[in-house]
C-alpha cells in the first residue's frame, strides 16, 4: 500500500474512532432492552448483508437511503433510535448524520449484527425465493441492484394505485410483473369501449364491468402470487386517509384536479412518497413528490391553484394519443420500483415533460413555494 493510502487510511481509522467516542453506543443486550421498551432497531445493512438474517422488528433502510427515507419511517424526533450495520462503523456515522437532522435519541450498536448474533439474541431467517419465484424473477436477480434481497423487498411492499385508467394500467401491469406483493387499486368507473384505445388493462368483452374487476383478472392472470386488492368507489376525503394507510408509495392515475389535491395532502399527512403524472393530446408529465425529504416541494407548489377549465381539458374534450400513458404509466412504476428498493435517483423535486410529436424529454427543476398551503411551515397537517 502507498504513503498516501496509508495516510487516507489512518485519518479514517481516526475519525471513526473520535466518532464512536461522541455517538452514545448501547451493547447488544442493552438494545434489545431498548426496543422492548419502544426504541426501534434501524439496520442499514446493504440489501445483500441482510440474506444471512435481521433483527425481528428492526426497520431496514439502506445506508444510502437513510437520510432520504428516515422521515417517512419515523417522523418523530424524539424517538429513541438504535442503529445497526454489520460491525458498528457504518451505524456510527449514520447516528451522527441522523443527529444532524434533528433526531434527539440516536444510539450505535456497539459491534454490529455480529455482535447482536454472537450474543445468542434472536434473529429471523429470511424466506428464500422457491424455484418458481427465482424463474419469475430471474432477470432482477441478475441485477446487483436489486438480486435476491431487493426482490424479497418487493414482495414485502404496498403501492396504492388511484385510477385503473390510461395512467393507471402500465403502472400497475409493470409493478405486478415486477413482484410487488401488494397492489391496491382505487376506481368507481365501468370500462367503456372508448377506454380500450389506451386502458391496456381491460378487454372488449368486459364492456360494462367494473374496472377493478377487469383490473383485478388481467393481474391476477399476470401474477397469481401476488396480492390484489380492489376498491370500486371513488377517492374522497372520507376515505383517503384510511385507504392510503399502510402503503409504501402512492401513484396518482388520477385524471382530475381535485382528487390530485387529495392525494397530495393525505400523502403530505402520511408522509408517503406520491409519483405523479398526466397526460393531455401529445404531452406528458411525470414527477415524485416526497413530504420526508426535507424542504422539497409538493403538488401544491407546483399547481397552487387549478387552472381554469378552457386551460386544462380532459382526455375526452382534448383527445390522448393512445399510446402515450403507456409511456408515462410505464415512467411512474420505474419511479416506484426505485422507491421500494432504494436505488438510483427519484424524480423528487424534478418534473419530466415528454413531447411524444417531437420525441423530446425535458425535466423542470421544481422549487418549494414557502407560502404553500399544504406544505410550508407551521402548515397543520390533518
């Protein structure tokens, strides 16, 4: 090894050792004492690491993701936090940045998951895709970024989908076919024939059935393994709270201002990430809106106010190019792929324009309206 690798080497060693002196640690027995009084265990373990096991009850975000997700996990500064890698270097400086965002009990456990297991302390085996999940999945197990761990997580989570229309046919035809475990679909309409020319879940010979009933067989038929649950009603705010509970991402297939302000602030109330998108003519938008990560901007900055009827007509006064939710449906189920599995960039706090005449892709930065009424500060949320 060179001088210079040396040098790096030793100013690392350094630091974490003048960090593990700072960061309050707490021993494997004492955490677990700890969590059985209500302080939650965080592993941020890689994906990889966790196939050889995870504490019960422990709350897995990555390293990577832990800033960008710990708020939506748990938006309550002061409760107590242990954190957990495999050894105890990686917990440390996560503490430490955790700190930094304002969380007031954050402790490291001193030596890691290993310590935890060599103390004879619980953990849980996770299930091992049988041979009919590993063939089904095959070209995501390929995937560093995802491989067996990301595809376990995939069937663990919940995406709530408003609307089995235009937008919300790929998206939820893609996440089936990607494994997400739970999938619930919101729409109070019947499938038109109309609705065929883009609507890719439904079939001609279910004209006059309930979208979610149509919805409902061509998923199953995709996926049989997974869950699908189906809500023929419209999203309002007597049920949005409720129904949007308990789901890892929202996608907005929604195609009305209304129910798009609704989504925004339930998701804003539940502090769950909302992928956005709408289509018109020739043109599509997509972008994510995450109320955890810290002052980025919500649906509401960007539409403050609905705009006037002549300015936004629908699909049916204006016409769609048929193939052109399939493009931006498609775009929001990567965008929710991304999120369950912590990989890559999401579209927080940018707006893709996709100009389908000119096959032209844009992105809009988008900023936080300070004095938006759903999002900015001292703003009462539900």
């Amino acid at each position: 090894m060179s001088d210079a690798s040396n040098e790096k080497a030793e100013r690392l060693e350094r630091y974490l050792d003048r960090l593990k002196q700072q960061v309050p640690k707490v021993s494997p027995d004492e955490a677990r004492d700890m969590a059985d009084k209500g302080a939650l265990i965080i592993d941020i373990r890689e994906s990889w690491e966790t196939s050889e096991g995870t504490i019960p009850g422990g709350l897995l975000i990555e390293r990577g993701m832990l800033e960008l997700d710990i708020g939506q996990h748990v938006p309550e500064v002061d409760r107590t936090l242990v954190l957990m890698c495999a050894g105890g270097d990686r917990s440390a400086i996560s503490a430490d940045a955790l700190s930094s965002l304002g969380y007031e009990r954050v402790y490291n456990l001193e030596g890691g998951y290993n310590a935890w297991r060599a103390c004879g302390l619980p953990v849980t085996r996770p299930t091992l895709l049988d041979d009919v999940a590993r063939g089904r999945y095959l070209r995501h197990l390929a995937l560093p970024e995802v491989g067996e761990a990301g595809q376990r997580k995939l069937l663990e989570s919940r995406v709530f989908i408003t609307g089995a229309g235009g937008l919300g046919s790929p998206a939820a035809l893609y996440l089936a076919a990607a494994g997400v475990g739970h999938i619930t679909l919101i729409d109070p309409d019947v499938v038109e024939r109309s609705n065929l020319q883009r609507q890719i879940l439904h079939s001609d010979h279910l004209v006059g059935h309930p979208k979610t009933e149509s919805a409902s067989q061509r998923l199953h038929a995709l996926n049989p393994d997974i869950e699908i649950q189906t809500i023929t009603a419209r999203l309002d705010e007597d049920n949005a709270g409720d129904v949007l509970s308990g789901h890892d991402v929202v996608i907005d297939g929604s195609d009305n201002f209304p129910t798009r302000y609704l989504l925004n602030d339930t998701c804003l109330r539940l502090g769950l990430p909302l992928v956005y998108g709408a289509v018109m003519r020739f043109a599509g938008q997509v972008a994510v809106f995450h109320p955890s990560v810290g002052e980025e901007p919500c649906y509401r900055c960007l539409f403050p106010d609905p705009p006037l009827a002549v300015e936004a007509p629908n699909c049916a006064e204006a016409g769609v190019l048929g193939v052109l939710p399939g493009v931006i449906g498609t775009l929001q189920a990567t965008e929710a792929l991304k999120l369950l599995l912590g990989i890559g960039r999401p579209l927080v706090s940018r707006l893709i324009h996709f100009d389908a005449l000119n096959g032209d892709f844009r992105t809009t930065r988008l900023v936080r309206d300070p004095d938006c009424p759903a999002c900015a500060r001292g703003v009462q949320r539900g």
